[in-house]
C-alpha cells in the first residue's frame, strides 16, 4: 500500500507542500503594524474599507486608485479592516505568478532551469519585502505572465472575439494603472500583434485586441492622470542591490556592489536576448519593462531585474554549458551549482535578518515621521486633523481623518491659504521635494500661526496655532 502512495506522487505535489511550507515561513517574517506598506496600496485598502463600513472619509480626495483596489474587493467579505488578509492575499498572488511562471520556464526552455528559477525567486529577499508592503511589484509580475497565457489561448483559438481577449485587455490595463513599467504589456502587445499574417481571421483579431488596447490604455492613463502612491524610489544600484541583500532599513550603507552585479548580469542578459531576437509576450514585457523601470528605480523595478535574469539568464548560462562539451557534472552544471549555493546562502541569510525588522521595530525614515504623527494624534483631548504627503499611510497609523496636502493654486496667497485650509491641525510633508516648496515658503511667511514639532530626516511635522497672531 505504501508502495502505491508513493508511486502516485508527483512532483508538481512535492512543489505543491514545498509551497505550504514556504507561506508559514512568510506569514513568520511579516511585519503586522500599520507601517511599511506601500502607499498606493495603502489607498485601495482604505477605499474598500470605507465602502464597506459605510463610513465617510477622505479617502476619494487621495486620487483615483490603482486596480489593486477591485482585486481587495474579494478581502472585504470577511476580512475588512484586516492587513493581515492582505498580505496573505498578496502571498496567494505570488505563488500563482510562480506556478505560471514555472510552466512559462518549463514551456520555452525545460523543467530544470525553471524550477531553479522559480526556488530561486521565490526565496529572494526583494519578494518577501515585496508581499510585506503589499507593492505594486508582485502584481505587476502576475498581469505580465497571466497575459502570456491569455495571448497564447485568443492566438490559438478560433473565435476573433473570444473572453481571452477581454481578459487579456483587462490585464494590460490593470498593468498600467499600477506602475510605470506597466505600459510594457500594451506596448509588447503591439509589437507582437500589429505584424501579424494577414488572413481574414487574423485581421479581425488584430483589429479588436489593437482597439481593445488602445482604448483601455488611454482610459487608464487619462485617469489615473500620472502614477500617484509608488513608493518611494531609491539609486539604481541601491534598488538593484536590495534584491539580494534586502530590507534596506536593515543596511548600514547601500548595497552598491551587489547592485553592481545585478546591473551586469541584468545587462548581459537583455543584450543576449536581443541578440537572438526570439520574442515572446512575457519576456519581450519584461525586457521593456526593465528599460521602462530606469526612469523609476524603485524596489519593483528590481524584482523585475531579478526575474528577468533568473528566467531569461539562467536558459542562457545552460546553453554556455551544453557549448563548452565536458561531459561530466561541472562541465555541464558547475556555475548554476555555484549559482545556487551562492544565492541560496546569501538569500536566506537575508530573509533571517528580515524578521528583526518586526521584532525591533524597526521602520524607515518616512514610517518614522508618520509614527510621530501616530504619538500626536493618540495624544489625549487633542484635536488632530492634518493634512499629509502620505495620507493613506498616515492614516493607517494614525486612525483619524486625514487629507492630502493642499493643491498648488492655494499656495499663492497667505490669506487664501489660512481661509481654504481652516480646521487642519496638522501639516507634515518632505519640505526637500519640489513639489513642497511653495508650501515650505508659505509655512515660513506664516511663521506666527505655524510651529515646526518635528523635524526628521523624512521630513516635518508644522502645527497650526491658529489663535497666534503677528
């Protein structure tokens, strides 16, 4: 009898409890405050919430959300309020891009280098940081590998009009509401579609995806009117270098060597890839989107990097192998063994190291400021109404009714601004960025009714005393 049980399991089950294991150890190394979460993130949490508690907030003067806030709708049926559900939300979202990403690897090159691939990605200290702060990088992720799949069924079917197509349109324009990097599903799309044969059949299907594209495209950008709530983007080889050393709150200094050998292997890999010119919607997405990250660097450009040289470079270093022809164990596999046991030490080391960040309480500079905030809300028989750069987050933290930073064409006039802005307490904004400083010079000429209460490296906390006169 245990002979039959055996024999009838699979590997994809051995995969599948490895996966079990691995979403107990995640669940250990989240952080389960009201801090480190992304702010776009942050924003669909709360909108939900809102709508949910029927409680009037807010939360619509923040901007239009991304489309995370329509995947959260599924959390809000029993876990309204939760970050926990979130997170493990965001985790289940992880372990399908990897399955889907496993079977893409497994699809266009072999099961070996796929499932090394896919360990590899998923025990990356870039991915836990980017299922703790519920960032826009893991679902980005998915729409790319979900459209692959979808592009495949509507080219491979009979109908020109086919729910692969809807679904498909519905991904790219889920893509682009999340992030910059985004634009690289319909811009993969084109590229791919618009030189195809032209038989009636591919025509009309051409025709209706294109139009489908064009339109979602335009609608998401018009509405979203820019890219509000990413997090916030650091140095190109600092980003890079926290996919493999982690938390830069855990750093004493940027990990610019190891951000130098990512940038190298990520640049090798993308010159192969165009070099051979073999172009397929996942990996011509990712390569575009990697281009498009440059202007952002942030961490969900470097979970892009990561993948792009695991699933593109690790088929690469196979091939450099077969070309070598030793037949024997290192001629054939010595640098994807040295490969593994190198990252695999360096990863789990720094996903160890991640779980400090919970236990000590550790938080980044920004998370430091809204805490103050947290302190002074929390202060009793306050009055707190303020107004912050990071609304959604501050009001994670500090569970009161907060508004985002009065627009441009109010700071102008100190009168105007006193008028349109009575009622809020507080102001805490990065005096340092360019879209403050009208607002740092209007908080200075009203030195007399507004008072710095701190001041950190994130920025300021200014309270209104409103009964202070000249």
């Amino acid at each position: 009898m245990l002979s039959k049980i055996i024999d009838s399991i699979q590997p994809r089950h051995i995969g599948l409890l490895a996966m079990c294991g691995l979403a107990f150890l995640y669940m250990a190394l989240f952080r389960y405050d009201s801090y480190g979460i992304e702010e776009g993130a942050a924003r669909a949490l709360l909108i939900n919430w809102s709508i949910i508690d029927q409680i009037a907030n807010a939360t619509p003067l923040f901007g239009m959300p991304d489309l995370r806030a329509l995947m959260f709708i599924f959390l809000d049926i029993h876990w309204a309020g939760s970050l926990a559900a979130a997170k493990v939300f965001t985790m289940f979202m992880v372990f399908a891009t990897a399955l889907m990403l496993y079977r893409w690897g497994e699809y266009n090159d072999n099961a070996e280098t796929s499932t090394i691939a896919t360990a590899l990605l998923l025990i990356a200290p870039i991915t836990i940081m980017q299922i703790d702060s519920i960032s826009s990088g893991v679902f980005l992720l998915f729409c790319f590998i979900c459209s692959f799949w979808l592009e495949k069924m509507y080219s491979e079917g009979k109908r020109t009009l086919a729910g692969s197509a809807f679904m498909l349109i519905v991904m790219s324009a889920f893509a682009v509401s999340l992030h910059p990097m985004g634009l690289a599903l319909p811009i993969a799309l084109m590229l791919l579609w618009l030189p195809k044969k032209n038989t009636p059949d591919d025509v009309k299907k051409r025709r209706n995806l294109i139009i489908g594209i064009v339109i979602s495209t335009i609608l998401l950008l018009i509405m979203r009117w820019g890219w509000t709530g990413l997090e916030e983007q650091g140095g190109y080889l600092a980003s890079l270098g926290a996919a493999l050393t982690g938390s830069p709150i855990l750093q004493a200094s940027p990990p610019i060597g190891y951000g130098l050998i990512i940038a190298s292997l990520l640049g090798f890999t993308i010159a192969t890839y165009i070099y051979r010119r073999y172009f397929e919607l996942f990996s011509l997405t990712l390569v575009i989107a990697c281009f498009i990250g440059l202007f952002r660097p942030d961490t969900s450009w470097a979970l892009m990097a990561l993948t792009c040289v695991l699933f593109l470079g690790l088929p690469m270093l196979t091939a450099l192998h077969r070309k070598t022809g030793i037949q024997n164990l290192m001629g054939q596999r010595g640098l994807i063994l040295i490969l593994i046991v190198v990252c695999t030490s360096v990863f789990t080391s720094a996903d160890k190291h991640y779980r400090m960040i919970s236990q000590l309480k550790l938080k980044s500079d920004t998370d430091y400021l809204i805490a103050s905030a947290a302190a002074i809300a929390n202060t009793p028989n306050s009055e707190f109404i303020i107004a912050s750069q990071w609304p959604a987050r501050t009001m994670l933290a500090t569970k009161r009714d907060v508004l985002p930073l009065p627009p441009q064409r109010i700071l102008k006039d100190a009168s105007i601004f006193s008028e349109k802005t009575t009622g809020i307490t507080h102001f805490m904004f990065n005096p340092n960025t360019p879209e403050n400083k009208a607002l740092s010079r209007i908080s200075i000429s009203l030195g007399h009714q507004m008072e710095a209460i701190e001041l950190l490296p994130a920025g300021v906390i200014i309270q209104v005393n409103r009964n202070q006169t000249n």
